[in-house]
C-alpha cells in the first residue's frame, strides 16, 4: 500500500514538473518569436540602399558596366517576408559585388577605383556575415547598410572625378612628358661591359 501511495505521489509530482517545464518553454519561445520581430522591424526599416546613379558619370556607366548595373538593380529590390528574405537578399549581394572587381571599364579601371570597390566588397560581405549570425546584431547590420551607402556615394564621386579629369585636354608637350615619366619604357640601367676586358676566373 505505501508503495503505491509514493508511486502515485511520485507520478503527480512527474506530471507537475512537466507542466511546467512546458510552460517554461512556451513561454521563452513566445519571447524569442518577439525578440526576433522587432530585429526584423529593425532591419527593414534600416534597409535602405542608394540604388540609383548618384553622378552624371556613375548614370553613364551603367550602359557600358554590367556588372555595376546588375548590383545596382539588385540594390534595388527590398526583400519584404522575414529574416531569411534579407539573408537571402545579403547572399545574392555578395555575390554581385565580387562580380564588379573581375570586369572594370577600362576608363576606371584605376588603383582608386580598385580601392573603393575592395572597401565597397568588404562591407557587403561583412553585412553578409552579420545578418546570418544565429543572434543577429541588428544595431550593426543597419550601421553597416549606412557605411555601404558611404561606400557607393565615394565610388560614384571618384568616377565622376576620372571623367572630369580625362575631359581637360592636354598641354603642348604634356603628353612627352608623361611618356618620359614612364617607367615601364625606360632603359634599362645596367653597366655595359667591354667583351676586351680580360675576364678573371
């Protein structure tokens, strides 16, 4: 008889447990399904990109530059659902930004250039890396949409700047120089030696 008085005790006190345990887990998912909507609040409302041509020459470009314009477009297009639309979204921009250093316009095709698009890459991969983390930091991936805003404004600035520069024409004699100033064309500064000099063994 005392054995199935403590059996049954020790079945009402399992019972209870559970119960709890269960409340405890619906309840702490109910908090993480609220925290993860207000970074995804967070991150929609962050999520503004300059899509469009900020300068004359950067407008230009897009009918010579794929790669740019593709980026661009995909720029374009706000991902709307949840969390794993922008990560989503983040993947495929990485992917089109490592696509603009492998096909660079002649024209741009400049160490200032090449430097803006490294930083520009870097940041689109850092965004990238930050919106696929298991605790999305999402104070960091709006700062980061902001500094790749920088990024794309600085980038368009400095091909506006080429195109400036290539339209000022050069002065007389100007274009000598420059060929002297090459150093790819120089002469090589090696000593000439006399094939009469004895040689010493």
């Amino acid at each position: 008889m005392k054995y199935k008085i403590a059996v049954f005790f020790s079945l009402v006190f399992l019972l209870l447990s559970c119960k709890n345990d269960n409340q405890k887990r619906i309840a702490e998912n109910k908090k993480e399904m609220q925290k993860r909507e207000v970074i995804f609040k967070n991150i929609e409302k962050g999520w503004v990109f300059y899509d469009t041509p900020v300068t004359e020459a950067s407008e230009k470009s897009i009918a010579s530059w794929n790669e740019w314009r593709i980026f661009l477009a995909e720029l374009a297009l706000k991902p709307k659902k949840s969390i794993g639309a922008f990560q989503q979204k983040s993947k495929a921009l990485s992917k089109k930004v490592m696509a603009l250093n492998t096909n660079i316009p002649y024209e741009y095709n400049k160490p200032q250039i090449k430097s803006r698009i490294s930083t520009l890459i870097t940041k689109v991969r850092l965004l990238d890396l930050f919106i696929h983390l298991d605790n999305i930091p999402d104070k960091k991936v709006i700062l980061l949409v902001s500094e790749i805003n920088l990024e794309l404004v600085s980038l368009q600035r400095q091909m506006d700047k080429i195109v400036e520069k290539s339209r000022i024409p050069l002065e007389e004699g100007e274009s000598d120089l420059l060929k002297m100033m090459d150093t790819t064309r120089a002469i090589p500064n090696t000593p000439v030696i006399d094939p009469n000099l004895p040689r010493v063994e």
